[in-house]
C-alpha cells in the first residue's frame, strides 16, 4: 500500500494509517465545518459551538495578567512541574474539599496534591487518560450520542468503541442494555455527566449502578464532568469516584474551559490515585509536558476565591435554558429540558423536519446558529451503512449572554413552521 501511496501523492509519503482510517471514517465534520463558518457570518445569533460569548472570569484573568507582567513573578512564565503549579493542585484539592462538598450537600472523599494532574484541558486529560488505559483489543463502552472527541481517541488508541445508545426524550442511560455490552474485552467505561448534548444528570441510582458494574466486571472508568458545576433546580452532581471502591478505577476530568469560561486557557485536572495518574502522566510529559504557567496561577487564584457561585454563569445557563425551552416548546420542538451543562437538545420531528433540514433553515430564515444532532451520533466502525443522517435532533448552546439567547428566541418566535426551503450549503 505505501509504495502505490508514495507515487499516487507525488513521491511524498502518505500520512499513519492510523490517520488515514481517520480521515476517511470521519462521515459528519464536513457538516459541522460548514455550519461554523456560516454562523461566523454577521448577524447571525450564534448557539452552535459550546464557546461563552461572555467574559471569562475576572480573577483569574487579572491574576494571569499579573503573573504576565510582573518581573518579580517570572518563574510563572516558565515551566511548571509536569503535575502541575503546586499552587494550582492545592486550590484544586481545598476547592473539592471544602466549597463543592457543601455546594452538592454531601460528604466528599478528600483529595490531596497526589490526586490531582493538571492537563492542557480536559481534551488531553481524556485523551492521555485513555492511552494510559486501552490498547488494541481492548474495548470501550460509550454512550450514543456523546461528545465527539470519544470516538476519534479511542480509534486512535487501536481499541474498540462500544456504544450504547441512549433513548428520548430524557436520554437516561439504560444499566441492563449497558451490562449487556461488557465483555471479557471490556477495560473502561466512558461515562458523562451532565451530559454533553443532552443535558441528563446522573441520578444516585444510576451511579451505583454503574459503580455496581464496575466492581463486578474489574473495569476501569473515565468519568467526564467537565460540567460538574451547572446543575439546575433539584439536580445535583454526583462523582462516581465517591462510591465505595471506585476512586480506585476511576480517572475523573474536571474543565476550567467550563468551571471559568476560559475555553481558551486549554487548563484542565484530572483526579485519580498516584498509581493512576502516574499512568496519564507518561504521554501527558511527552504531548504537553505542563499547561501554561501563568493560566494555572490566575486559576489557581480564581478557584482560592471561589465560593462555588462561578460569578453567576451556572444560574445564567439555567436561565437560558428555561427561556429557550419554552420558546422552543411553543414552536412545537420536542424539547428535553436539560438538568444540566452547556446544552439543550430539541426533537424537530413534531415539525416534519430532520436535523440537518431544520439547521440550515433556522441559519437562512432565522440567522440562529444551532447545531444537528446527528453530529453527536457515532457511527459504529463495524456497520457498513453510512451515517442516519437524517436524525431529527438539534442541540442549542446554552452558554450564551442573556441577551443572546433573547434575540435568539425573538426570531425563532417569529418563524414559521412548515419551512420555506433553504438555498443548499455549499
Ligand atoms: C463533554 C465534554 N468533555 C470534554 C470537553 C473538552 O473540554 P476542554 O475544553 O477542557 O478540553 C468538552 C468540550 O466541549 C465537552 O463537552
């Protein structure tokens, strides 16, 4: 195959097969890159990517700029321990143990600067969190739709994906289907939440129940909570590492992309055993070596401040989420009402319309950006039909200013549904 490669591309020699399979499995990105740049477009009410339009937070920010500039800091500019600023570990540790434990109602296991690693965001925790975890022939059991980025990592470890879908309208996961997908293969369960796209909260049930099966079948776990901090009305996030025996086998990634609106700071923790952080740091010191300096100090200064209210953005999203929801529901979507995160999924099919139809009408008659749901649908490797295109879910980022979202609704009040069809992407 290489030396038909080698001549096809001009005497360069072609990319990792590894890459390659990538490239070429990757069915729905070509959607989700047309929709970015036309919701960059003027005008356009943008609730497509999970990025605040808001200002990150200010503590953090002024104290990262400090670190910037001041002479007497410029250790802070250079490396810091692979681990993490000391600093930065600590305000993780008296943050989980003192202001989230009173913030979530329940005695927490206290974590030391051991357990925690601090990662350029919870992206390369996850990814190096797996490396450490999965090889070829191993499996990984994942949840269906999920958050993008899964899919691609455990590929590119050589492992297998195994999905387990989720069921509307409340896309609470299902333990019996989820046992029934362990084999002897089996090494970690990927779980979310609050879930990224549809906004389920894990109920203490369900998180015993999944610890159950942890326990039983010897499974690892990677626990994704990068929302961790938005949870509305009587949702409460619940760790998984909490249940008895399971800080043991689980990896948790925590976000200051979503703790501190810094999606841009690329600073996130993961928090686990030494033994098993141990394990991540290996790629972690050969991809990154360390997060930026300075952004680990402003976090670190925001988070010894931090009194679990993350200057009013968790209310704010709840708030959106209760404004669009109705708007959406008066519309007649089918809406599921987030219990927490970022986003709120919508079910177009009451409409008579798919996703990606009912996407782009919204951008051409409404100028509101949203994204299809089918981009959070893996697709299984082993099926050789192409992607369900035609899913009728749309997700709405909820991570917006107040007046975003308001402008948002005013126009999607003022379309109307059946559709006038839209001019096609190109
Ligand atoms: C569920 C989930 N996990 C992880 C991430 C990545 O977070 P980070 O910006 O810290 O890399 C995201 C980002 O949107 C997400 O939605």
């Amino acid at each position: 195959m290489a030396s038909n490669a080698v001549i096809q591309n001009g005497g360069i020699p072609p990319l990792s097969d590894m890459i390659q399979a990538e490239f070429d499995f990757d069915k729905t990105s070509t959607i989700w890159k047309e929709l970015l740049v036309l919701a960059r477009q003027p005008g356009v009410c943008n609730l497509g990517q999970g990025c605040p339009d808001y200002n990150g937070h200010q503590v953090a920010r002024e104290a990262a700029v400090q670190a910037m500039l001041d002479p007497d800091k410029s250790a802070l500019n250079q490396y810091s321990m692979p681990a993490g600023l000391k600093s930065l570990q600590d305000a993780v540790c008296a943050y989980y143990n003192n202001v989230y434990g009173l913030r979530e109602g329940q005695a927490k296991r206290a974590i030391t600067p051991e357990n925690v690693l601090i990662t350029v965001g919870a992206t390369e925790g996850l990814y190096n969190s797996m490396k450490a975890l999965v090889g070829p022939g191993d499996e990984v059991i994942l949840f269906n739709p999920g958050f993008p980025f899964y899919l691609p990592m455990i590929r590119l470890m050589g492992a297998t994906p195994v999905f387990v879908e989720l069921d509307g309208p409340d896309f609470a996961p299902d333990l019996e289907k989820f046992e029934k997908a362990i084999t002897p293969k089996t090494r970690v369960l990927l779980l979310n939440s609050p879930h990224n796209p549809c906004g389920h909260c894990y109920t203490k049930e369900e998180i015993e129940g999944f610890a159950r099966l942890a326990l039983k079948y010897n499974l690892f776990v990677l626990s994704d909570e990068v929302y961790e901090n938005t949870t509305f009305g009587d949702a409460k996030h619940l760790r998984l590492a909490d249940e008895e025996g399971m800080f043991e086998r689980t990896i948790t990634l925590c976000s200051a992309s979503k703790l501190f609106s810094l999606t841009g700071w690329r600073v996130g923790w993961a928090l686990s055993t030494p033994e098993l952080l141990k394990g991540l740091n290996v790629s972690h010191c050969m991809t990154s070596y360390c997060a930026p300096t300075p952004l680990q100090h402003g976090l670190a200064v925001a988070l010894e401040a931090e009194d679990g209210t993350f200057e009013g953005i968790p209310k704010l999203v709840e708030g959106n989420a209760e404004l669009l929801g109705s708007a959406l529901r008066e519309k007649g979507f089918g809406v599921t009402q987030p219990e927490g995160g970022h986003f709120l999924v919508a079910d177009t099919s009451p409409l008579g319309l798919k996703g990606v139809e009912c996407a782009k009408l919204m951008l051409a008659n409404a100028k509101v950006s949203v994204v299809p749901g089918i981009i959070f649908y893996f697709a299984d490797p082993n099926a050789d039909e192409t992607v369900d295109i035609d899913r009728p879910l749309l997700r709405f980022a909820l991570c917006k200013r107040r007046d975003t979202i308001e402008e948002a609704v005013r126009r999607i009040r003022q379309m109307t549904f059946p559709p006038i069809p839209p001019p096609e992407i190109h």
